[in-house]
C-alpha cells in the first residue's frame, strides 16, 4: 500500500501508518492490564480457553487480544500455551513487588490531550513556571503520586544499589513527590537520613508514604516551591529525580546552582531525568516528554546530557559524569561540591 518509485529503490508508508497508528498498541497493553491478562496467565490459565474464562470475555475476543499481544511481544505462545514475556511477568502481575499497573494506566489521563496535540502547539499564551502543577490539590497530587509510586520506588532501589550512600548522612531530594529516593535509601543505609522538598500539597502526601514505611523519624516532607523558595540547608546528597522536562533551561540552570549553594561542602548531586543525546535526535521518550509540556503550558522542554552538564559546571560542581541509569530512559549527571 502507497508503494511508489520502483525505479529508485522501493518505498511505502507503512512507517508512517505504524507511527499514526501507535494509539492501537498502547490501547492493547491498557486493556490487557485493565482486565487482568497478565495476573490470570502468571496464575495459571495458559491456554486460549483457560484465558477467555479467566477474563470472562468470549473465546473469539481472547483470540483477538492474545493475537495482539503475541505480535506487541507483551506475551509468548509456545505450541497452544501463553506465557508473559520476562518484562511483563516481572512489572505487570498485580501483587508483585514492582507492579508498575497504576503507572502504566495513568497513560489513560492523557489521550484526549494528544488527539488536539497541534491546537495546543497553536496556542500562544504565556507559559505557567509551574505548568499541570499550578493549583494542585492534596487530591489530585495523592491520584498522582499513587501512580508514581509504582514506578519509583523500583527507581529510588536502583539509584541505591548504583551510588554508594555509606558517608551520606542527609539527602535532599528536590521535587521528590512521594518521597521514593528517600524511603529506598533509607532501608538500605539505616543512618541516612531525608528530606523531600516539594509543593506543599504534594509534601503532604509524602508524609503519608513515609509513614507507611516507618521512617517518619527518619525523613521529612518540606513544602515548597523549588524553583523560587530557599532550599533546606545541611544535606550533604541533593537528588532531582524525574522531573527535568517540566522546567525551561533558565529554571533548571538556577535550581542546580541553588542546590550547590544548600549543599554541604564535600557533597554531591545527581539529577536523574529523562535527556536527549547531544545531537538532540533523540531517544524517543525524552523527546516526547518535553513535548508533552505543552499541554500543561509549562516552560518545560527536553533537555540533553550535554545541557545538564554544563548546568553543574555553571554552578560550581566539580568531577560532572554523565551515567547511564535506564537505558533508552533515564541518565544520570552527578556533581560534587568540593570541601
């Protein structure tokens, strides 16, 4: 189909009816999570029928959804029996450790934004510092950082086992939301102690997170506006995790030198975010997080390793490395204040 210039070597759309198309496989993977597919064949229904009573959905829509996930390689069909891929099987059985779901259904929020994706790029208000944050409530902050949770608390683990905490005593962790980096830090150092330094609302929620935890002896949540209230003193670790692409260069650029300014002499931090390749070419999801700004009128675009690192030296940090932290995802620049 559109094929065209045999004489020039073969072309045709299929790229970019795939790219135009792409809602078809998200809306798959939405709907396997929403009725259960993942849980049911991880506990045992393996077969088309097993699955279809399982689901309680008729044996030709069973066939349609496996056959879907089959191809989206979401599942793996071995003779007449359906197995999870090893990600799936690993973050989208519920009542697992790592169930990434919540976050992953959070995506349903957002579809309709993308369908008037050139009328909000037509739009020429001016930009809100703040974007989809401005105004939130305690609610709406709790409904978000209960999808996050899902995801973060698996990432603060990593950044643990990745940096070697032993002679951090005090982390600061800017726009921390419920307050993962901390929580995961603090089970695996017992003398670390935290501070999440966020809105106000979402401090709030924070507290509930670490208390369920048991560390609220351990860590508190600061509310604050990162990119113009003081920042608290004494902490000798400073983490900005996830939340890069919300803020303009400027923003970003002033924050890191806030942070160097509150750290103690001797410290270090790491900003963890979504970044694009110093070409700016991509990956992919960096450069859509940055365009997703848009819809929040935020100042927010997508930034590059190469940027990140020239706002740590702007700042005064020293020994500035780019580090891999999810590949295809996340990097992570670290710094250090020196004594």
């Amino acid at each position: 189909m559109g094929a065209e210039g045999e004489g020039r070597g073969r072309r045709d759309t299929v790229r970019l009816q795939d790219l135009s198309y792409a809602y078809r496989q998200s809306a798959t993977l939405i709907a396997a999570i929403e009725l259960g597919l993942f849980t049911r064949i991880s506990r045992g229904a393996h077969t088309l029928p097993e699955i279809a009573r399982s689901l309680d959905i008729t044996p030709t829509n069973a066939e349609r959804l496996l056959t879907a996930c089959a191809a989206l390689k979401l599942v793996e069909l071995e003779g007449e029996r359906y197995r999870n891929a090893p990600d799936v099987e690993r973050f989208l059985v519920q009542d697992q450790t790592g169930y990434a779901g919540p976050w992953l259904l959070k995506s349903r929020t957002g579809r309709e934004d993308w369908g008037h994706l050139a009328e909000r790029l037509r739009n020429q208000e001016p930009p809100q510092v703040l974007g989809l944050y401005e105004g939130m409530t305690v609610e709406q902050a709790r409904d978000l950082h209960e999808a996050t949770y899902s995801v973060g608390l698996g990432a603060g683990r990593r950044f643990a086992k990745q940096v070697d905490l032993s002679r951090r005593s005090l982390i600061l962790d800017l726009g921390g939301g419920s307050g993962c980096y901390c929580i995961a830090a603090a089970q695996r150092y017992p003398k670390i102690g935290g501070i999440v330094f966020d809105l106000p609302p979402v401090a709030e929620v924070a507290r509930e997170f670490i208390a369920q935890h048991g560390l609220s002896d351990r860590i508190r949540a600061v509310g604050g506006d990162f990119t113009k209230d003081e920042f608290p003193v004494g902490a000798d670790l400073a983490i900005m995790a996830s939340n890069l692409p919300d803020y303009s260069p400027e923003l970003i650029r002033k924050v890191v030198r806030k942070a160097f300014a509150a750290l103690a002499p001797g410290g270090e931090m790491h900003l963890i975010g979504e970044m694009l390749w110093p070409d700016r070419t991509g990956p992919v999801g960096p450069a859509l997080w940055g365009l997703a700004e848009v819809f929040g009128n935020s100042t927010g675009i997508a930034h590059s390793e190469a940027d990140v690192v020239e706002y740590f030296r702007s700042a005064g940090f020293a020994d500035v490395t780019v580090n891999e932290f999810i590949p295809g995802s996340l990097s992570r620049v670290t710094g250090y204040k020196k004594p």
